[in-house]
C-alpha cells in the first residue's frame, strides 16, 4: 500500500494551523507572488534604468547581449536581497508560520516511536566521523531518550585502510559507550548508487524498524535536545514527510574557514527566515542533518536513474533536491526548521578544497535541468531546482557579460568614433551618462549589501546573538573584512565555476591530485599549481582593458585583484595561525566560538588528542592490523561472517569472488611480498574473505620468518616491547 | 621480561644439552622463539610483566618439548605452533567447544570474546589459567556476541519512473546517434549564424548574405 498523506480533515489531533498550507493554496500562492513579484519589479526597474544606459551610448547588438544577461543576474542578486528583507522583517516581528511555532510540540511524546541516527561515510576521515557520532550519542544520552534512538555507521568505503579503521574505531566507542546493540557498523560491499544507494541499502535492511531516520554528515554533530525536538516535531505533525534543519557551520581553524563559518551564522538566519517565507510546507532537504519519515520516503524516494548518457544521463547525484521534490509531489510536508538550533556541520578549510567540493556538487545541480520540467512536480520545488541551477550558472553568465562589455568597448575604440551621449529615453532620468552608470553601480551594490547591513541590524537587537559575535562592533568589522575577502573570491569563483560549467556540459571531468599542504595549511607550491592560469587570466586581461581604456581598467580591477593575487590568497586565507590570530584579536567570532556548546567542546578536544596520538605509521598499516593484531582481526572476521547472513550481501560477496581459490593465492602473495606487490581490489577481495583472514591472521603469526615479506618483520616487530 | 632463558627453561624434561643450545635448539633461535611469542601476548594486550613472562616460558616449554622430535622445524616455528594450540585450546575450555572443529573459527570468537569480556582490563591473571575461572568471567567470555547490526527486515524499494516531460524528448533524441550527430551539427550552425548576428549590423549581415549568394551565382556561371 503506498503511505499516502494523511488526511488533515479527517484527523481530529492534527494542529489546525497546518491545515492552511494544505487547504489554502491560494494563501501559499500569495506568498510567491509577493515575494517574487518585489524581485521582479526590483529587477525591471534596475533593469530599464541600465537599458537607458546603453541606449544613450548608442545601442548596438552587443547591447542586446549585456541587457539580458544583466537581467538575469540582476534577477539573482535581487532575489537574495528579498530574502534578506524578508527575513529580516519577520526575524524582528515575528514569524507566526515556522513549523516550531505550529502547535506545541514539545508536549508530544516520543514513547514507542523509534528513530534511526545515520551516518553513511565514504572513505571519510575516521576519527572525525566517530567522535561526531560519539559527541551526538552522548548528548543525546543526557535527554534521557536515548533508548529510542538506534546509531547507524554506514560504511561505502573503499579503501581498506578506512575500512579496517572504520570497524576498529566502531568497535572501540560501543564499548567505551556501553553501546552495544545501540551503535550499528555495516559495510556494503558495492557502493552502488554513492550515498543515495547507501541509504537506500539501510532502508531496505532496516528501515521498517524505524518510524523516523536522520541523515547525517561525515562532519555532523546534532545537540540531544534538537533530535529529540525534530521528532517530536514529526509526531507532532503527521503530514509532514521531512524537516530540514540549517545546520551552523563550525570548528573552522583557518582564516578562509573561519570567514565562512562567521558569513553563514550572520547572515544564514535572516536568509532562510526568508526562504522559509515563500517555502513553508514546500521546502527542500539539503543531504544531512535532517529527519525523515521513513515510510513515504521508502514509498517514493528511490530514485530511477536518468535517462541518456552522463554528465546529464544516468544516477541522480544531488539526490537530496530530488528526494524532496518527490515527497512534495506526493502531498507530503517539507520544511525548514530554521530556527532549531544544536545542528551543526563543518566546512572546507580552503579555497581549493572549497572549490572541489563545488565540483561535486555543480554537476548534481546541473543535473537537476533534467528534472526541472519533470511532470507532476510543484512549481516550487522547481523553483529550488531552478535557484540550484543558477547557483553555477550564475557564474558563467557573470563572466559572458564581462567579455561582452570588453567586446564592445573593443568594437567601439576600433571604430574610432567618438562617444556621444545622448538623453535617456525615460524623461525623469536628468542626470549625465556618467552619473546614470554611478546610480546603476551604486544600486546593486545596495542590493548586495542590504542583506548584509539588515543582518547585522537583526543582531544588534538579539543580546545573545549580539554577544555571541563579540558585539556589534567587532560583528560589523568582521562583515567589513569579509566582504572584502569576498569581493576578491568572487571572481576566483566564476572562473572556477565557469570551467565546472563547461567541462561538465562537454562530459569531461577535472582531475584534483591529492592536496600538498604544510601543518599551517595550503603549500604555495600546490597554490600556484592550482591558480598560475587565474593569474596568468588576470595579467592579459587587466594589460588588454589597460590599453583599450583606462578609466574602464580601473571599474575592472576589483574583479581582476582576486584573479591576480589567486595565490598568496589562497596560501593565507588557509593557515590556521591567521585563523587564531583573528580569532584572538575578536575577529569573525561565532556564538559556538564563543560559548561553545558541551558537544562541540568534547568534539575539539577529542579530535585534538587524536591528532597528538597519531604516531607515523607504516605503509599498509590497516593490513597489518587486519592481519596480525588478534583483536582487530575477531572484529574484522566476525563482521565479514555477519555480512554473509543479509543474503543480498551473501550474493555480492560470492559476485566479487569471495570463497574462490585464487583469493588463497593472494592472501599466499600478501605474505610473501607483502602488501606493495597487491592492487587496492586485491587487498578489499582478501579483507572481503571470512575464511582467508584468520587464516592469514595464523600464517603471519606461525610461519617462520624466512618464509615472509620483510614488511611482515617490520609489522609484527611493533607489537614487541 | 628479564628472565634469564636459559634458568627459566632448565626443567628437567629438556634434557641435558650441549652448552650454548637447548633442546637441540641454539640459544638464539629460542630468544627470537621467545620475542616472537612476547610479541603475540603484547599483541592480546598483555601488560602485567610477570604473567607475559610466565606465559611466554609455558609456551615454550611445549615448543622444547616437540624440539627433538621436530628437527626440520626451527624454535621460532615450533613456538609460534604451540602458542597457536595454547590459546586455541584455552579458548575451547572456557568456550565449551571444541578446538578441532573449525579451530579458526573458534580462535576468532575466543579472541572476540576476550576483547568484550575485556580481558586486557579486567581480566589478565585469567588468561590462560586452567578452571576453574570467576563466574563472572566465564559469563561474560561465552556471552560475548559483536552485534554488528539489528535483526534484518527486509524490504524492497522500487524506484518509480519518473516522466521528465519535454526533456525526455531530447534525452530521447540522444539515444539516435545519427539524428544526435545531425541535432549537434544543427545547433553549431544555428549558434554561428546567432554569433554572426549579434556581432554584426544587421546591414553587414545582409550584405554578407548579398556577397555570399552572388558568390554562388558566380560558381555556376
């Protein structure tokens, strides 16, 4: 039977205020409507006095181009700026229609309802997941709830050494929580369908044990008290398929971290009071830290892969817009939580690791063109495909409109002709050309600014927040300096983004080596690997507009400073020591800097003791501990034999040759060669064989010496005194 | 451990020896003997020094008692052997299984259950004791079970098709590689003669057309 929506009429407990959501669109449609049309009349207002402009200096084709490119990205700015004041007004008066302020849930209980806490990982650093899971699992202890809650380690990893860390680790923290039973370790064998067939795996294994799960990150931490509230939210509202929460970015060291963790809790809060405006029960679900109903989403949410080739053909990559999406489609509740707080998440400590991660996602939001026109799916689950979409679209667009200005400032000088301004065709509009381009200039840094100016309004009146930034002084200094840092990033981002863009659409991918860093942060040998083309781009353009026009380089040079100092900004803005050196000096503090809460404290602490044990180790050194460590291994082989129980396991276990002779053959070459002379596949195929392991555990221990790899002498030579 | 080997090993089942060997072995091979199965006891998280000592010298002293039998088989062999069987066994008593059948599976849960029973902490002087042990001890070694995940309940998810509307038309398009090469050259001709446009006066375009048409006139004439 498909789990349809309750019936909100039918069902006496339900909280009539969600009612409207449902029963009223033409409520929701005005919504929309007021929202959108400010941003639209913004944008054609703007965008008439700027078609005035180029028609006082004579139109010409190019004209045509840099019209409508400037209102589409006009558009975009626009629509940021509405959903800081929009935000912003509701922040200050009141927002009666967030899902929290919808019926008191907090009476609800959560006796008999289970929740599953997932964490899927893929090849992520170990510790850090671990001690997020640990963080949340005690916090959540402290609600006295925690024996509704089954933790959930959902392994894609394929590199053996996360593997058998994974396993030792997990092992580690059930018995040192007193979790056994409680905090779950498995392993797909195949990591088909990346995170999306992660979960799906898990729901289908055990979802129907569980009423609710939610999803986190590899970098999450979620307070007790939030969970906790999340389901009762659900409980609370039975329409309701999903609840996103806005998780506060945290833990960052270095100055770029750090500038980005102090931008998303300033300005986060009055933005997504804002989308939550035109949003409500249509939200989306960004990937993690969120709760969800688990049958509708089993119901509807196993996504079919999309037709055609890649990059747009094939699996869906940004699964989470999708899977919301279908959820709305179904007449099920989507919505942000924004004003939850204890979610947290962890960001990028870098520009270039910034910019791989928008790699990965550039080519799911792309993607999403496919589903855009998708039919049966509400308008405004379009309309966040749509503002995903130009979230990278944006960039390439900013750059064609760039090169058109230059293009026609080259076709104009080549033609000799002189400029004649003539009067703008509105006849209000009684100022000089010069003027008319300062009041347009001045009108979309307005635009861009004014969410900044209102968040920062918006804190000055909040005492804890206010005190949690440092006051409004050092908040408003800190929004200063990272505009700055921003003005210069922008444009590294549209190169970046702009090539995303095109590598993905002509199917090509981008090849990211591993990282060379220093303990302080980025190598500036690896920055000017990455960035000598942003800074060779930024020399022949800057040197091209100089000699073309003067007065236009120096419009320019905002645009080409990011470009042209690419590298000793990226170096910098990834060391930790600025990061602390800001930090000491009270600069982009965040309330979780601040005050921290007791489960990010214990997280830092933690994770800083890990980084002081971790000894230099050998080569392969998962291996040698699979193999030879007595414990590591009855985990290890112990695991493998439960896997063999879930008979989808059994069956891909037996597809990739687990059980055959040549795997005994290679578990021979492992001891005689050791562990340099096997493939990665090689060693996941030995690791992935329940009855090679132990054997291999006992040979390496029983054999004489003469007849091992010397990398065996070196291995077991760590377990002497 | 500082034991002195050689009086540590000077039982009388080993015999009388020729100075510098025991049991037909030389000293060295059982100090490599005796550092590989140190080795495996630090490896089971044996800490109390006085126990990792006893333990090291039972074991090797069924290595010496095999020695001269086992020529063909150095200290070092025979030792690793009998530290294998020691534990294998002990683990088959405290188990109740027996240590024929399938000895790797019994070694692998004997090894489970000393980690959760948590032997290193808790109970080290039980190691390789003969019975009787604690009660407690026993309980918790034969309880000891790795749950690595809840009972199975199985279910199926179906994806469901998803009709992607007018995109699907060009999605379908792309599967015909003759009508694909065909739509590709299409719009690169389409996005010149566009560039051509917006580049050019709509003049020069028509005068471009003009030349470009009585360029044709002139081939065929």
């Amino acid at each position: 039977m498909p789990a349809a929506a309750p019936e909100l009429s039918s069902d006496a407990g339900q909280d009539p205020h969600l009612r409207k959501y449902v029963d009223r669109p033409i409520r929701r449609w005005l919504r929309l409507f007021v929202f959108f049309s400010l941003a639209l009349v913004l944008t054609s207002a703007v965008s008439m006095l700027f078609a005035d402009l180029l028609w006082r200096s004579g139109w010409t084709s190019s004209s045509t181009v840099l019209l409508i490119l400037f209102v589409i990205l006009f558009g975009l700015i626009s629509i940021g700026c509405m959903h800081g004041i929009f935000g912003f007004v509701l922040r200050t008066f009141g927002d009666p229609d967030r899902i929290t302020r919808l019926g008191d849930f907090r009476a609800k209980s959560i006796k008999g309802v289970s929740t599953a806490i997932i964490f899927p990982t893929y090849n992520e650093g170990v510790a850090r997941v671990m001690e997020g899971l640990r963080a949340t699992y005690v916090s959540l202890e402290r609600t006295g709830e925690i024996e509704r809650f089954d933790f959930f380690i959902l392994s894609d990893s394929t590199d053996p050494a996360k593997w058998v860390e994974e396993e030792q680790r997990w092992c580690e923290i059930v018995r040192e929580l007193d979790a056994l039973g409680r905090i779950y370790y498995r392993r797909r064998v195949s990591n088909e369908g990346k995170k999306s067939g992660n979960v799906r795996d898990f729901l289908s294994s055990w979802g129907r044990r569980y009423r609710y799960f939610i999803v986190f990150d590899a970098d999450s931490v979620m307070r007790g008290e939030t969970i906790v509230d999340l389901v009762k939210l659900m409980e609370a509202h039975p329409q309701v398929g999903l609840i996103q929460t806005v998780p506060a970015l945290v833990n960052a060291e270095s100055l770029f971290g750090r500038i980005q963790q102090f931008a998303n809790r300033l300005y986060a809060p009055v933005f997504i009071a804002g989308l939550n405006f035109w949003a409500q029960g249509f939200g989306n679900y960004w990937g993690h830290n969120a709760i969800i109903r688990t049958d509708p989403f089993m119901q509807y949410c196993d996504l079919p892969h999309l037709p055609g080739r890649k990059p747009f053909g094939g699996q869906i990559l940004s699964h989470d817009f999708v899977e919301a999406a279908l959820l709305v489609k179904e007449n099920w509740q989507v919505w942000f939580a924004y004003d939850l707080e204890g979610s947290y998440e962890e960001i990028p400590q870098d520009l270039i690791s910034n910019a791989q991660r928008d790699r990965r996602w550039c080519q799911g939001n792309l993607q999403h063109s496919l589903v855009l026109f998708g039919r049966g799916l509400a308008g405004i689950s379009r309309i966040h495909f749509l503002m995903g979409i130009f979230g990278y679209l944006a960039s390439p667009l900013w750059l064609l409109f760039l090169l058109t200005f230059n293009w026609a400032l080259w076709t104009f000088k080549r033609s000799n002709l002189s400029i004649i301004t003539v009067t703008a065709l509105n006849p209000f509009i009684k100022l000089s050309g010069t003027a008319h381009a300062l009041l347009i200039f001045a009108i979309c840094m307005c635009v861009l600014f004014v969410p900044k100016i209102l968040a920062l309004i918006d804190l000055a009146f909040d005492r804890e927040r206010r005190l949690g930034f440092g006051g409004v002084q050092r908040a408003t200094l800190g929004a200063v300096l990272e505009t700055g840092f921003s003005s210069l990033h922008a444009p590294l981002q549209m190169l970046w983004h702009s090539k995303f863009v095109a590598t993905i659409l002509l199917g090509m991918g981008v090849h990211w080596s591993a990282q060379k860093r220093t303990a302080d942060g980025i190598a500036w040998s690896e920055a000017f690997r990455q960035h000598w083309v942003h800074t060779v781009i930024a020399l022949v353009w800057g040197v091209a507009i100089w000699k073309l026009d003067h007065p236009t380089f120096w419009w320019f040079l905002p645009v080409l400073a990011g470009m042209l100092l690419s590298i000793p900004l990226s170096v910098l803005t990834s060391r930790t020591s600025l990061g602390s050196r800001a930090r000491n000096l009270g600069l982009f503090l965040t309330p979780e800097e601040t005050l921290p809460p007791s489960e990010l404290d214990t997280l830092r602490v933690r994770m800083a003791l890990q980084e002081k044990s971790r000894a230099s180790q050998l080569p392969d050194a998962s291996i040698a501990e699979a193999v030879l460590d007595p414990y590591v291994n009855a985990i290890h082989v112990s695991l493998l034999r439960e896997k063999q129980l879930n008979p989808e396991y059994r069956d891909a276990l037996i597809k990739l040759g687990v059980g055959r002779p040549e795997v005994r053959q290679l578990g021979e070459k492992l001891l005689g060669q050791g562990p340099e002379a096997l493939s990665t596949a090689e060693k996941v195929l030995i690791l992935s064989d329940a009855d090679v392991v132990p054997w291999l555990h006992r040979q390496a221990w029983v054999r004489p010496s003469k007849s091992l790899a010397d990398w065996w002498q070196t291995a077991i030579g760590k377990y002497a005194r | 451990m500082d034991l002195s080997l050689e009086s540590a090993l000077s039982a009388p089942e080993t015999g009388a020896a020729p100075s510098g060997t025991i049991a037909g072995r030389p000293v060295e091979e059982w100090n490599a003997a005796y550092a590989k199965v140190e080795s495996y006891f630090h490896a089971l998280r044996i800490r109390n020094k006085t126990l990792l000592g006893r333990l090291v010298i039972l074991v090797l002293k069924r290595a010496m008692r095999r020695a001269p039998q086992e020529p063909q088989l150095s200290a070092t062999e025979l030792a690793a052997e009998e530290m294998d069987a020691v534990v294998t066994e002990w683990f088959g008593q405290v188990l109740q299984e027996a240590p024929e059948a399938a000895a790797h599976m019994l070694s692998t849960r004997g090894r489970l259950a000393l980690l959760l029973a948590d032997m290193p902490g808790k109970w080290q002087e039980q190691f390789l004791h003969p019975p009787p042990w604690p009660e407690e001890f026993i309980k918790a070694m034969r309880e000891a079970y790795l749950r690595a995940g809840p009972d199975f309940q199985l279910a199926k998810m179906a994806p469901r098709p998803l009709d992607l509307g007018p995109i699907a038309t060009l999605t379908n398009l792309s599967t015909l590689p003759f009508r694909k090469m065909i739509f590709v050259w299409l719009t690169l001709a389409l996005l010149f003669v566009a560039l051509f446009i917006i580049t050019h006066n709509l003049g020069d375009f028509e005068r471009v057309l003009n030349e470009f048409a009585i360029w044709v006139r002139n081939l065929f004439h």
